[in-house]
C-alpha cells in the first residue's frame, strides 16, 4: 500500500469481473493526490459520516453480495459532503 488515494471528478465507472473489480474509470479532468501513510493526518484515517450496523456486518466473501434491510429506528447524521 502506498498511501491515501484522493481522486476528486464529475464521473466514476467501476467494471466487475467474476465478483472482483476488473477496471476504473475516473473522468472528466480527474485531480487526485496521493499522500504517503506517515504523512495522513488523524482525520484522514477515518472515513468521514461513517456508521457501523454491526448486523449487516459480512462474515464471508459471499456476504458483500447479501441484501439486507436497516433495522430499527436508526437516523444517520451526514455532514454535507458538498462543502469542502
């Protein structure tokens, strides 16, 4: 692993092959910045308005592929990703 990738662009295609990513795409006039891990501040190890639903946790390779539905009454807060 190099480090974080921080690739910003209007458009993004991801082709899967056989269940695994085969190609990307990122256009147009992609701007990206890949910073080494020592460098990454402590905001940056984290990924940002993330929420971990322990039951739809995957427990195989096979479970990425399950459908499964948000239970209870959860409200996931987001900061508005439009703002930099």
């Amino acid at each position: 692993m190099l480090g974080l990738n921080s690739t910003q662009s209007g458009f993004l295609t991801l082709w899967m092959k056989e269940r695994k990513m085969d190609k990307l795409k990122i256009w147009t006039k992609p701007q990206g910045l890949i910073t080494p891990i020592p460098d990454l501040k402590p905001e940056q190890k984290t990924l940002r308005d993330f929420q971990w639903f322990d039951y739809i946790r995957p427990l195989n390779k096979d479970d990425i592929f399950r459908v499964v539905k948000r239970q209870g009454p959860e409200q996931v807060k987001r900061s508005n990703k439009f703002v930099h």
